[in-house]
C-alpha cells in the first residue's frame, strides 16, 4: 500500500511551488523560525505574507516549518511530507474500511486510492498539504473510535481539526458509520461526548482568533446561485472519479444564472444517487455478510464529504482537491458492490490493468506540474475562457520571457474579468517592460480600485524608478498596513537612499532581510551600501548572500566580480573593462565604467565607453542619460540635448530626465524649451524642488552659466 502510494509520485518531487504557496509558504517569514510555531496556534494571520488572507492551520504550518528548517525551499521535502501523509491516508483506509467490507475489498479500496490520478492535485499541490493531513486525521480517528480506542480517536480528530476545518466531518461520518452498522448501543454519550467536546472547543478557538466570523461574513455568491452551481461541480466530480483523463487545476465553470434544464437533468441525477445510498444503508444495517454490504455507507459518505463545499461558498467553484475524502467513500461504494462474489481470474486481471494505467496517468500529471507554465498551459486547453487561468498563464510567461504571448494572455484576462487588481498590478509591470509607461501607470491606478493592496508598493517602485519621491513616498505610507511585505521595506529603503539618508536604507534593507533572508536585491543593496562607506568585507558579504539566494543575479555577479578583481590589485577601469569584455551585454557594467572615468574628470574617456555601448543598445535609456551627463560635463549642450531627449522619449515619466534635459536646454541657449520641460515636471510632481528652483531661475534674465550649474537630484 505504501509502494503504490508514494511510487507513481517520485517523478514530481522537483516540481515547483505554485499559485497560493507563493503567499503561504514562500513569502511567509512566519515559517522560517521554528520558534514561531506556538504562534500558529493562537494566531491565524501567520498563515500567510498578505494580509487578509488567514487561515486557522497550525499543524500544517508546523510541518512547513520543519521543511523550511530542513531544506529551506528546495520543494523535494515539501513534496515527500505530501507523499508521506497520502500513504498514510492510504493505510488508514485500509484499515477501517476492514471494519465493514471484506478484507479483499478494503485491499480494493486501498489500492484504488492509492493511485487515482483524482489526487494529483492533492499531492503535488504543496498547499493542498492540508486536505491530505486533516483527510489522514479524519481516517485514523474513525478506526480508532470504531476499534474502542477513544483516545486515540480525540487525539486525531484533534490534529484533524489543526490542519484544517473540514476535520469536523468527522462527527457526522461517524455518526454515519455508526448508524449504518447498527451499532448505536456501543456508542452511547459518554463516547459522543468527548468527540462534541473537541469539536466545540475548535469552534470557540477559531471564534476568538477571529477566522470563522471573517470566513462567514464573505459574501462571495448568493445561497440559490451555490447550490445549483454545486450541482454542476458535483456531476463534474463524478465524471473525473469515473474517467480521469480531463483532469485540470481549473474546469471553467461558471455560477449557474437560474434553475434550468442543463440544471434539473443532473439534479435529477444526483438525488437518484442520494436515494439509492440512503436505501442500500438501510439494507446495509439490516445484513452485515450481505450483497449490499457497505454501498450504502460509501455511497452517503461521498455526498457528507462534499456538503460544506457544497453548502460554504468558496472563491474557487470546482477543485480536485476537495475530493480528497470523498472519493474514499465512492470507492468504498463501488468497491462492495462488486465484492459479493469472488473476483475470477479476468476480473484480477482488468483491476491490475486498470491500476497500472492509473500509475500511467498520475506520472503524465506530475509532469505538468513541474512548472508554472506547464500546469497553466495545460489548464488554457481545458478551460480557454477561464479568468483565472488566463492571469496566471500569462504571469507565467511573463516570468519565463516570453512577452508577446503574456500580453494577449494579460488582456484577454481583463477581459473576462475587469476588476482583478492583480491581473492590472501584473500587467503593469509588463507595459513598464514594453515602455508604455503612461498606459502602466493608468494600470497600476485600474489595480487600485480593489481592497487588495498588494499595487502601491508596485506603484511606489514605478515611481522611484521615475524619480518621482514625492508620489513615491505617498504610496509606501499607504502601504504600511501590508508591513510583513518585504519588497515595501526593499522600496522603502531604495527611496532613502535616492534622499541621501543612507543610515535609514540600510536599517529599511535589513527589515526586508528579516522577513525575507534570500531577498537577493535587498542583500545587493546593502552591499553597495557598505561598499560604498569602505567596509569592503561586509560588502563581499552581502553579495555572497544574494547570490547563494539568487544565483542568477546579474548586478551581484557584476558587483562580486569586481570586488575580486580590486582584491587582486586590478585598478577599477581595468577591472569594468574585463568585465565588459566578459559580459558585453550587461549596460551596468558600461554605465559604472563611464562613471569611474567621470569620477576620474576623463569625460573623453566615458563618452567613447557610452558611444560603444550605445551601438549595440541604441534605445536604453540609462545609456542615454549618462551620454547626456557626459556631454553636459563636456559642455556639449547639443550633444547633451539629443541624449536626454532621447532619454525623455523612452521614459516619459521620468521627472530627474526632463529636469536634466531642462537643465541642458538652458545651458543651449533655449529657455522657452527649457521652460516647457519644467511645467511638464511639475504636471507630474508640483512639489519637485529641482523644477521648482529651475523654474525660478529661468524667469530670471537668461544667464548660461548658471543654467550651466543646474543640477538634477
């Protein structure tokens, strides 16, 4: 049992972090301290790096710990923890299904369970961790309150209900078991008793943490509306338990508008199903070695496991995952009605067949769970209209590179769905790569018309890269409520540092560090940090952390290169030039070497760097705005004024651009031009201090030295 369980699952033990791990497990500090874990217990919101988004979960937070402690977040141990308690389920199946089916059925079952491909969704989903382990709890605790081990059983239902709220279900599917084998004498109040009482002690905990008045005060769809979409969900279920070949993290379905024909003829259906369990229960108690001998106790127990989904509106319509108990009774139902007669040879044959290609399909859908990608491609085959897998398909390839197609994907989305605030926060951040800066704006704004937060700290890095502080500030103090977010504490220091106040960007660094050790960026800028005040060993310390965080890292390779070739005596220009030699590509690497040979005043010198790097990138803007500085130092004002303009027309946003191209217009003896680039600076930021001081100076007699002086920040 443990052999079929955990084999057909080794191919996917590489397969990445997905969907809501990335807020509850790789983003969540909470997880990186196991002396956090007895805060798991009191406090619901460490269950996530966002805010609003708690669940009551401890003991699977604990087990994220423990991996987190082991491995950190290399997913193999994460996906073995998820194999290990579905083994477990698997046994403990076995187990009590042995109660009330013969010993050749419960191997049926067991088997079965083992291998549908209907828990892939379970297993690899890292955070569907929890459906496993309450699932597992539920199991191990009916065997044991139905083997006259009481205390076994409240230790288990217990650690069922720590790990997630559908533990409760296992009160009515005693109950259930109980009644079906008409053995109510056994199980008199002193045995209920203690089972309410854990029960009612779970309510009270999550009642005062606050989890279950939030989870119930969400109006997510009308009660009529859930129930006749439900009906769909839960013929769809049935389908894929039964056929198991359209699987998909997302099926597509949409609310049901009002009771219709394509709503009555499975209703119908399902309450055929409903009435025939109910009448095989009662048969089930009236004979114990009967034909019909543990269907009616299966067949009840699918439709229990699914009545708080059925009966809870959730975001989500339709999961798989939500299956995970469920199909144990279906399999229980279908397993006994068969068993009344010995399987022949054939029949052992078909069933060794049938489990073989199961084996077959859960390894072809580990491997669509290996990346972001894969899972949301395969889901755009199966569900093309679907919202959710629209968003996420193009964040994927928006992260894999592949922009053209992430653009269609983004706008096809927000099509179906016009307020997703993270679909615009997202599709921002791709109009901000294609240079649509004011259509990434506007976007980023769109984002805010939602309660999600998440679009101002993106929204204040758009602005720091804009020069824009002003409305930069404005946006990370609005975010201060999302304080365990450690790209706010990232951007918050990046904005101390554009003032000057380096002693504030390195305690705000520090802070993103904390919450989040592998923040690469964080650890680069605290090195260029230290670095830069001449503490060189806690700077090669730094860049070492962000690149065993991030390997790919280019600024940090860049920045730990040069360090080592300083090490070694290497003077910096010698060293920006092999550097150049060896990366090319890499426009910081000419920006820094034009900047040493400014520091050094051989602005000749930076000019031909820039010029070299510019015929191979002729629309980058940083190139260009450091021309333009160059040129200004050359007092080449033409020259200066064509670099920043061209600069301007890349970044149209960028406020510290157009008040260098003001300053250059001045000093060209164009003051109305001059003028013009200021207003517009001041259109976008009226508090801008250069602008203002240019704007001063410009309505002052034109004098071309001082426009000359004029500084950007």
């Amino acid at each position: 049992m443990l052999v079929a369980a955990s084999f057909p699952y080794l191919n996917g033990l590489d397969n990445s972090f997905h969907d809501d791990d990335e807020h509850a497990i790789v983003r969540n500090h909470h997880l990186r301290n196991l002396a956090n874990i007895p805060t798991f217990f009191v406090d619901s919101s460490t269950f996530s790096a966002e805010p609003g988004k708690g669940m009551y979960r401890p003991l699977v937070q604990t087990t994220l710990a423990a991996n987190y402690a082991l491995g950190q977040y290399s997913p193999s141990g994460y996906h073995l923890v998820n194999i290990g308690f579905h083994a477990l389920a698997c046994v403990g199946l076995f187990f009590l299904a042995r109660l009330f089916v013969p010993g050749p059925t419960a191997l049926a079952v067991g088997l079965l369970f083992a291998v549908h491909p209907i828990h892939t969704q379970a297993v690899n989903y890292i955070s569907s961790r929890s459906e496993l382990m309450a699932a597992c709890g539920v199991v191990w605790a009916l065997w044991a309150a139905l083997s006259g081990r009481n205390r076994l059983g409240l230790a288990l239902f217990a650690l069922a209900l720590l790990s997630k709220s559908i533990g409760f279900q296992f009160i009515p599917l005693l109950l259930l078991v109980v009644v079906g084998k008409g053995i109510e004498s056994r199980f008199g109040w002193r045995r209920w008793a203690p089972f309410l009482g854990v029960g009612a002690l779970y309510l009270i905990v999550i009642s005062v943490d606050g989890f279950l008045p939030s989870s119930l005060a969400q109006d997510v769809r009308p009660f009529g509306t859930q129930l006749a979409t439900q009906v769909k969900v839960i013929t769809l279920y049935l389908k894929l338990m039964t056929m198991p070949v359209s699987l998909s993290i997302e099926h597509g379905i949409v609310p049901a508008s009002g009771v219709a024909l394509a709503i009555m003829l499975p209703l119908l259906f399902l309450l055929s199903l409903v009435g025939w369990s109910v009448v095989a229960l009662r048969r089930d108690r009236a004979s114990f070695d009967g034909a019909g001998d543990g269907v009616g106790i299966g067949g009840v127990w699918f439709f229990l496991a699914l009545a708080v989904t059925t009966l809870v509106p959730l975001t989500v319509l339709a999961s798989e995952q939500r299956l995970y108990l469920a199909v144990m009774g279906a399999l229980i139902a279908m397993s006994a009605l068969v068993s009344h007669r010995p399987l022949r040879r054939g029949g052992r044959v078909v069933f060794t067949v049938a489990l073989c290609v199961m084996v077959v399909i859960v390894s072809s859908r580990n491997r669509l769970w290996e990346s972001e990608l894969s899972l949301w491609s395969d889901a755009e085959t199966k569900a093309p209209s679907s919202s959710r897998v629209l968003a996420n398909l193009a964040l994927a390839l928006h992260q894999q590179g592949d922009r053209a197609r992430a653009g269609d994907a983004y706008r096809r989305a927000l099509q179906h769905t016009p307020h997703a605030a993270r679909t615009w926060s997202n599709y921002a951040s791709w109009l901000e790569e294609e240079g649509e800066w004011g259509q990434a704006e506007q976007a980023y704004l769109r984002a805010g018309t939602s309660e999600w937060g998440g679009w101002r700290i993106q929204l204040a890095r758009f602005y720091l890269q804009n020069g824009l502080l002003t409305n930069a500030a404005s946006q990370l103090d609005s975010a201060q409520w999302n304080a365990e977010d450690p790209d706010l504490h990232l951007y918050r220091g990046r904005w101390h540092q554009l003032m000057g106040q380096n002693q504030a960007a390195q305690a705000a660094y520090e802070q993103a560090l904390h919450l989040h050790p592998q923040h690469a960026e964080a650890a680069n800028n605290l090195a260029l940090l230290s670095m830069e005040r001449g503490d060189i060993a806690a700077g090669r310390r730094w860049l070492v952390q962000a690149l065993e965080a991030d390997s790919t890292l280019a600024e940090a390779k860049m920045n730990l290169a040069f360090l080592r070739l300083k090490e070694q005596g290497t003077d910096a220009l010698d060293a920006y030039a092999q550097l150049a030699d060896q990366d090319p590509s890499r426009i910081s690497i000419h920006v820094a070497w034009a900047a040493e040979y400014a520091r050094r005043q051989r602005w000749g010198d930076a000019v031909e760097v820039l010029r070299r790097a510019l015929r191979a990138n002729p629309s980058d803007a940083d190139l260009l705005a450091a021309s333009g500085d160059a040129y200004r130092a050359l007092q080449q004002w033409p020259m200066a004024v064509v670099a920043y303009q061209r600069a301007c027309d890349l970044r149209p946003l960028d406020v510290s651009l157009r008040n260098q191209l003001s300053a250059a217009l001045g000093a060209a003896g164009r003051p109305d031009d001059a003028r013009s680039q200021v207003e517009l600076v001041l259109q976008q930021d009226p508090e801008n201090a250069v602008a203002r001081r240019n704007l001063e100076r410009l309505k002052r007699p034109f004098e071309r030295r001082d426009s000359a002086r004029e500084q950007s920040p």
